[in-house]
C-alpha cells in the first residue's frame, strides 16, 4: 500500500469520525431542554466552528503523514545502515 492511499485512507477515517461526532452534537442539541430558537442558534454556530476548523484538517493530516514518512524513511536507512 502507497504511504498516499494510506494517507488518504486515514483522511477519510478521521472525516468520517469528524462527521459522526457533529451529528452525535448535532442531535445532543436538539434533544436539549432548550427553546428551539436558542438551539437552532447554538447548532448554527456549531456548524460554523466546524466549518472553520475544517478547513485546517486536510493540510495538516497531509503535513502529519508527509513527516511521518519521512521519518520511517530515515529509520529504514538507519536499520539498513546498521546490517550492512
């Protein structure tokens, strides 16, 4: 498997881990003893807080997976260094 498609699989997991737990906020929300206004007004700005820190996600995963294979390159190196 290419570090890319696992790369890529790990961005889709953590989407959809993201994505469960605003729905599970989402319906926290509004199973709570608040007015409707109140909620609705709550979940929008929920939904704006995510917005903003999703469009972080992407490049940072992509910054996290691009150190991590660069130092699971140099480890190799290393231990390939090492039985020679």
């Amino acid at each position: 498997m290419s570090s890319e498609s696992r790369v890529n699989g790990f961005g889709w997991f953590f989407s959809a881990f993201v994505l469960g737990a605003t729905a599970g906020a989402a319906i926290a929300l509004l199973t709570a003893p608040r007015s409707g206004r109140e909620t609705r007004e709550r979940l929008k700005k929920s939904a704006s807080d995510l917005q903003k820190t999703m469009r972080h996600v992407p490049g940072t995963i992509q910054r996290a997976a691009e150190r991590a294979v660069k130092a699971g390159q140099v480890a190799f190196e290393h231990a390939r260094d090492d039985v020679r």
